[in-house]
C-alpha cells in the first residue's frame, strides 16, 4: 500500500519585507512552508532589496481581486496568515478573515491604517489621545493651527517610518510642509491626497511591541527612544535603549498601551506602538499592527533570549505555548541599546574609516548595513536614508550606555569616506 506524504502545513505572509524578511525562516524551523502574498503589482523600491522570494514555495501578486487571491491562497489549505510590513495590514486583514483564518478582521481595518482614524477611535472608545485635523485645504490647515498652542505635527495619512514628518513652529512652516505633502507620494508609493496635522506631545517616546492572541496582549519588548537633531531635521531617531519590563514608567505604559490596541481592534498578531510619556501621562503617536521594524528583532533577542517574532510565530502556529506563556513578563539576561549611524553628507561612499573601531566596542553585537562601498549615499534625514544601525548588547548596562555614546561619538564626517 501506498502512503501519500502528509501534506504541507502552509502559513502566509503579506509584504515580507524589511525586518518581516525574517519571518519566513521562523516558521520554516517549526515545520512550515510559507507562500507569499504581493499586495501590489509591484514592490515598493524601498523595499525591494530585502524581499527573499526563495524563502516561499510561491508569490501571489494580489491585484486587487479578493476573490482571485482567495482562491488562489485556497489552494495551498493555509493554516495562517499574517501581514509582514505596513503596507500588508490591510489586505492580510481581508484575506485572513475570507479564509476563516485567525484575523483582527475588517470593520476596525481602516483604524489600524489610516492615522486620522486611528487617533479618532482611540478616543472615540474613551482613551487620551491628541488634537488633530485632517486637511485637503491650506485655510482650514491655517485656521486650525492658528487655534493650536505651540508646536505641530504635519505627516501623510498613511506611511511607515518617519516618512514625511514635519514638525512645525509657525504658519510658514506649517504653509511649506503641507505643500510639500500634498499630492505627493509616501515611501509606500501612496498618493497623499490630504495631509494629517496634530498637536506635538511634549515628553519622551517609547516603543511597545506586542504580540496578541485573541484579545491577551503580550509585551515582547519595551524601547526608550534618543532623538537629535541633524541635517535639517528637528526630531530624527537616534537610537534607542532596551527598558525592563517593570518599572512606573513601563507600568503606565503598558497600562495605555492594551487600552489602544483594544481600541483599534487588535485581537491577534504583533503590534508596534509608538508613544510619548506626556505630564498628562502617556498618549500614542501611532500603532501598527505587524512586528517592527529596523530590525530590532536581533538585539531584543540578544537580550532577553526571544524576541517579538518568535512569540508572533507562537502566536500562528502553537497557541497553547503562547497561552501558557502569555502572562509571564520578560526578564533582560543582558542590556541592549541601538545607535542609528546618520550620514552628515551625500555622494559615493568609498567606505568607513572607522568601522573597525565601531565593531571593537565591548557591547557590539550585530550590525544592519544599509549602505556598502561604491553605494550612493545620502544626508540622513528619515529612516530609509541611515547608512548603518549598531546593535548593542553586555551583561552591563552602564557599557551599553557608554558605547552608545561612543558610537554617536564616531559618527559624523571621519567616519564616512564620501566622494
């Protein structure tokens, strides 16, 4: 008699692109095969280079036909789906819920995308959040800023990273930035056909990153943010440091945090949330529901020994762990800290003088690099245009600290060579 193989366990991935590349090989270690989903016809040029087609058994280019993608996702029998990146969110919702799969569904789809929605549910469902306007006219954008005490936020509807963020102190500020957005096009290859005005949060930032599973959320790791300003730009990531996981800082944090992602409707898969710790206590600045970005993966396991995607694949495909587990906070084994390297001018990068000395810090422990020698480089002003981030991790916190300052110390003309 004839015994066919079983056939395969399949999970599915939206745009796995960017940190979401390393997805795939997780669950391929616990006995699944991946296929991909495109949801443009095209990938965004930003994230081309870190797209790994040999990673799945096949690519399906959603070209906006639910019925068409859903057939042809039926096909593989897929046990999960999940988005990878930002631009996968809203098709991996409509997907996941066609197919019956475990999914945060649609009716909150647009909350979890579109930022003016976002903050306007989150209050709408009772939580703090910040004064805002969505304007498709100057006057209006003018008025209402005229009406704001101090400094504003101008940014597009619907992006990732720090794409076209602008901070504004004045009218003309205000008048240069919303020309600049209006009708242009997002890093995600987006029209911006209105542009999102809020009110600036006076306080530090943090990043909360989750991962759900009917409604319990779970805290993979917390970051506080280092801001400076350099090239033109008043408030660029400079880097970040690894919180523990208690604390009355985290404690408050947290607290806010399952309040918002209950707000926007997420139930299940990773969360990246973005928040001040204002005087008035803490208020979001944006979440998006898939892992984070930059990366940040590698030294959140270096330090606390999994990271946000390993309990992301719990989450899909061994639930019962995850449910055991889900309670539990997370103890840092070792400190961990991030130093975004920021390019002070453009050219042909023959290469970095001083990256031997980089590497030979006591704390080094992974490095992404986004530029090489003979690539074109440009003056950092956003997070797709840091030639390097520096992943940090020791036992001691106190080093980590040192040698973020030491790499920020490095960083600047002598350490790039520029032609």
């Amino acid at each position: 008699m004839t015994v066919k193989p079983a056939a395969p366990r399949v999970v599915v991935i939206v745009d796995a692109y960017s940190s979401a590349r390393s997805l795939a090989p997780l669950f391929q270690a616990r006995g699944y095969e991946c296929v991909h989903v495109q949801s443009t016809p095209a990938i965004p040029m930003v994230y081309e280079k870190s797209f790994r087609a040999s990673d799945f058994t096949a690519n399906i280019v959603h070209a906006g036909d639910v019925a068409a993608t859903v057939a042809a996702l039926a096909a593989h029998a897929p046990v999960s789906l999940l988005a990878g990146i930002e631009s996968g969110v809203e098709v991996a919702d409509v997907l996941s819920e066609a197919l019956g799969l475990r999914t945060n569904g649609t009716a909150l789809s647009p909350s979890r995308r579109d930022k003016f929605r976002m903050m306007e549910t989150v209050k709408e469902a009772g939580v703090p959040g910040t004064g805002q306007i969505l304007a498709t006219d100057l006057d209006t954008l003018l008025a209402w800023h005229s009406e704001a005490e101090g400094r504003v936020v101008l940014k597009p509807l619907k992006s990732a990273g720090s794409d076209g963020i602008f901070f504004c102190d004045d009218a003309d500020q205000v008048r240069a930035a919303f020309e600049a957005l209006l009708g242009s096009e997002s890093a995600l290859e987006l029209h911006n056909h209105a542009v999102l005005a809020q009110e600036y949060l006076v306080g530090s930032e943090y990043i909360v990153n989750t991962v759900s599973l009917d409604g319990k959320h779970h805290v993979t790791d917390i970051w506080k943010m280092h801001h400076l300003g350099a090239n033109g730009v008043h408030d660029m990531a400079a880097g970040a440091q690894l919180m523990p996981r208690h604390g009355v800082e985290q404690d408050a944090l947290i607290e806010y945090n399952c309040l918002v992602l209950d707000a926007l409707g997420v139930r299940n898969g990773p969360a990246h949330t973005e928040l001040k710790l204002t005087p008035q206590g803490p208020r979001l600045v944006e979440s998006a529901a898939r892992i984070c970005g930059a990366d940040v993966h590698v030294p959140a396991k270096g330090a606390i020994g999994e990271s946000q995607l390993d309990w992301t694949v719990d989450a899909y495909v061994d639930p019962e762990r995850f449910l055991e587990r889900w309670e539990a906070g997370y103890e840092l084994a070792r400190h961990a800290g991030i130093v975004n390297m920021v390019s002070p001018a453009a050219g042909k990068l023959v290469g970095y003088p001083k990256m031997a000395e980089l590497r030979g810090l006591e704390s080094f422990h992974d490095i992404t690099l986004n530029v090489h020698p003979g690539d074109e480089i440009h003056r950092s002003i956003d997070d797709w245009t840091y030639p390097m981030r520096v992943y940090l991790v020791h036992e001691t916190e106190s080093v980590v600290m040192h040698n973020i300052l030491s790499a920020r110390y490095m960083d600047g003309e002598g350490f790039y060579d520029i032609v």
